[in-house]
C-alpha cells in the first residue's frame, strides 16, 4: 500500500469518526480534536453522551491517562 493511499483512508477514518460523534452531540471543535485521537474509544464516548454526559466531560473521562498527566 502507497503512502498517499494510507494518508487518505487515515483522513477518511478522521473524518467519520467526527461525524459520529457530532450526531451524537458533540460540538465541531471537539468532535475534530477526539476523532483525530486513534486512543479516544469512540464508542465509549458515544455511550456516554447517550446516557446524558456532557460532550466534554465525555472527552475527559475517556481521555488516554498520560493525556490527562500531561494536562
């Protein structure tokens, strides 16, 4: 596989995984910021946005741990 062909289906991935969760609720900003994370557990912040957690405190808890030690 190219690199250019790994580059698109990278930026495709990004790119679906933030309209997911901007259907679910997130702000754009965020949703882009999350979605381009590969360690940010897209269900689990989906999950919890549906069981009524505010969008950035989804972001937070479901954050990678040495993301939030760096924070």
């Amino acid at each position: 596989m190219s690199a250019d062909l790994g580059d698109a289906r990278t930026v495709q991935l990004v790119a679906w995984r933030r309209d997911q969760l901007t259907a679910s609720g997130f702000p754009v900003p965020l949703a882009a910021r999350v979605a381009g994370n590969a360690r940010c557990d897209l269900h689990t912040l989906i999950e919890l946005v549906e069981r009524g957690c505010p969008p950035h405190l989804a972001a937070r808890i479901a954050a990678p741990l040495d993301e939030e030690n760096a924070a």
